[in-house]
C-alpha cells in the first residue's frame, strides 16, 4: 500500500513512521505539502489534516476543493474532535471513500482508519459487474458522484502537486553507514570495567536486553527514550548532559528508569516534540565518548 500524507509536520511524519514500521511494515509513505488548489498525487490511500489544508470547518467551498483534492481516492481525514461541522453538514452520499478520524487519536485509532481504509481499497480494485453487490457502507468511487454545480465554481484548476516536494526522508535519516555496535561488544566493554562504575550505561544496557521501550528520566522534565526493538532513541536532554551523566556514577543514581508501552512513547515524542535517531549511532557515541579509550581501543574502536 503507497500512503499519501498531508498537511503532517516533520515531527508527527516521524512518529507515523515508526508507527507503520512496527505496524504495517510493507506499506510504504511520503508527504506532501498541504495545498488549497492541488489535487494530491496518486495512491492507494490518502491522510489528509484537514486544519492544516485550511479546511478545518466545513463548508460549501471547502467540501468542494477537498473533493477535488482527493480526486476519487480512499482518504482518512482529520479532524478535531471538537468540530462536529463536517459530520453535521456533509451530505451522507459523500461519506463513501471518507473515513474520518477526530484528533488527537492512538496508535489503535490509527491502525483500525488504516484496516478500513485498507478494506475500502481493496472493493475498489475488485473487479464487479453488479455494483448492488458492494457491501454496505463502502460505495462507489467520489470521482463518478455528481458535484453541486455550485461547489464545481468554487473549485480551482486541478494540477498535480510538484514532484520536487513530495518526498520526505523516513527516520531514521543516516548519511552514511554506521558500524554496527550490539549489546554483545557494550556488555563485554562494560564487563571490563568495575561493577560500580558507569551505572547510566549499565542501565541501559539492562533496559535494552528487555527489548521493551523504556524511558530513562534525569530530570522533571528531561528524559530519554529507548526503543530497543524498533532501534530508536529520542531526547530532550542535551547530549553533552547525558555523556556527563554517564561519566558520572554520582548522578546516575538518581536517575530512574521506567518501562512504556508504545502508545506512551509516540504520545511523549508529540508532547515533547523530540526527534527520534538511531540507536547504533547513539550508543556508538556515547560509548566511544565516555568510556576510557583504553577499552574502546580494545575493542576495536
């Protein structure tokens, strides 16, 4: 499945990344920038915030340009919880390729709008000679409905969105290859070392054979989560702090150390706004920073 998203930030492009990773790992992604005038390139399914394409609130126009927008294309739309707008005035007979999603929502909001639309998708690919013979609540393509002549003079001329802006990087973004560095080569540096020493990188190491996301908290408000499984790390901690604090057996004791789900990690990167990167290069650096290079050497570093 090619996924079209617009109207997302960089941020919340690099959440619903690692969310399709873990989730749907063969459909694929990129963005556009949100447009008025533009119908969104073609795809499989289309993810559209209505706010952040100026359609926030229904109207006559509005209903027009999205129509035009979306061109007969699955979309899920989002929209706020608290409009109630677009479902009070749109007309029913224009629900049939639109599933609607109230923001903010989860990662199961999301995975459940994705296996409808996902259902829709596949009706509309099947071959039928008898269009009586599609299920309930799924309909017929929006490109064959009929436009109030009203709304077709609201709508500008359609082109297709530049090609040059479409794409987005996926995260992690890595210029180069990075050596890979395994729990083994950390375990075996740190078993080098004595018991006490180097507690913030012991830690991680113990939360990292969990294979759970965890969150690591040096403050009230700095933290910084470890994804083992899907090979991310976010923070909001300074880098150099953390690389203290790893130096520092001091302050690592008052560090805590907390398990999380993944909706609770995705839902701390939103509020936060932290950028994820990947967990290779993050402990490459930290170990290679702050360990005495008499081991790194060693170990061939």
């Amino acid at each position: 499945m090619k996924v079209i998203l617009s109207g997302f930030s960089q941020r919340d492009g690099l959440v619903f990344d690692m969310f399709l990773k873990r989730s749907l790992p063969t459909w694929r992604w990129q963005s556009v920038p949100p447009g008025r005038d533009s119908a969104f390139p073609e795809a499989d399914l289309l993810i559209v915030d209505l706010a952040a394409c100026g359609w926030a609130q229904y109207s006559e126009l509005a209903q027009a340009r999205l129509m035009a927008a979306t061109a007969g294309q699955v979309a899920i739309l989002l929209v706020s919880a608290q409009d109630r707008s677009w479902s009070q005035k749109l007309p029913a007979d224009q629900h049939t390729l639109w599933i609607w999603l109230a923001k903010p929502y989860g990662s199961q909001g999301m995975l459940r709008a994705l296996k409808q639309a996902e259902v829709l998708c596949q009706n509309r690919r099947a071959p039928s000679r008898d269009q009586n013979s599609v299920p309930m609540g799924v309909g017929t393509s929006l490109a064959r409905q009929t436009q109030p002549p009203e709304a077709e003079q609201g709508v500008a001329a359609v082109s297709p969105a530049p090609t040059g802006q479409q794409v987005k990087p996926q995260v992690p973004a890595v210029s180069a290859p990075v050596p890979e560095f395994s729990l083994v080569e950390l375990a075996a540096r740190l078993d080098r070392l004595p018991v006490d020493r180097f507690l913030l990188l012991r830690k991680l190491l113990t939360g990292l054979r969990q294979k759970q996301p965890f969150e690591i908290r040096f403050t009230v408000q700095h933290f910084l989560i470890v994804h083992p499984v899907d090979g991310w790390v976010a923070s909001n901690t300074p880098i150099k702090v953390i690389m203290q604090v790893c130096t520092s057996d001091t302050l690592a004791r008052s560090v805590s150390v907390r398990e999380m789900t993944v909706d609770q990690t995705e839902a701390r990167l939103l509020q936060l706004g932290m950028t994820p990167q990947e967990l290779n290069a993050f402990l490459l650096d930290i170990v290679t920073a702050t360990l005495p290079p008499s081991i790194n050497m060693d170990t061939g570093s």
